[in-house]
C-alpha cells in the first residue's frame, strides 16, 4: 500500500513575501512597462511590485509606475490610463501617454 505523504517544499523569504496577496493596479512599471501589482494593509497601499521585471518598492504604487517617474525639466511628463480601445492589435489594459498638465 503506498503512502500519501506530502512533500514539504522550503520557501525562501523572497518565495514566501511573493505568495502574499497581490491586486493588479492600473499603473505601468517605468523601467519595462509592465502591469504594476500592489499589496495592501488595512486600505493603504504598502508594498508595490512589477510582474514583468520584478522591480519592488515599499510603499505607493508611484514609486515605480510611469507617473511617479521624475523626468527631468519636464517634471512628471507621463501618465498611467486605462487603455479605452482594447483589440487584438493592442490588447494592454494599461497604457502610458505624455501628460497634458506637469506637476
């Protein structure tokens, strides 16, 4: 008779802090223009990660979305939006575009 044993598997930290509970924003990473994930607590953003690249930060999702980007003279230039012409040609839900008012 064969035995159910389950194998343990032994996470990393870095394993067990990406299993945590993730929500897609609606913001685009800076350094690839991957979909930026956020990790909340008690409704305030903590904790930001790329699913593409993996760049992470403590903190708003603004620390590494395409809005949050510093550029320069030209102060925040770009803006994260909600892609409002999904097709197969352009299928990304989020999108970046230069903004019409600087901060």
């Amino acid at each position: 008779m064969e035995s159910n044993k389950l194998e343990t598997i032994n996470l990393t930290p870095d394993d067990e802090r990406l299993m945590r509970r993730w929500e897609l924003s609606q913001h685009a990473c800076r350094f690839c223009f991957g979909r930026v994930l956020q990790r909340s607590k008690m409704g305030k953003v903590i904790e930001v990660l790329c699913a593409e690249c993996h760049n992470t930060a403590q903190g708003d999702v603004h620390e590494i979305c395409c809005c949050g980007a510093d550029c320069g003279a030209l102060g925040k230039a770009l803006e994260c939006f909600s892609n409002p012409n999904r097709s197969e040609v352009n299928p990304q839900v989020v999108m970046v575009r230069e903004r019409t008012s600087r901060q």
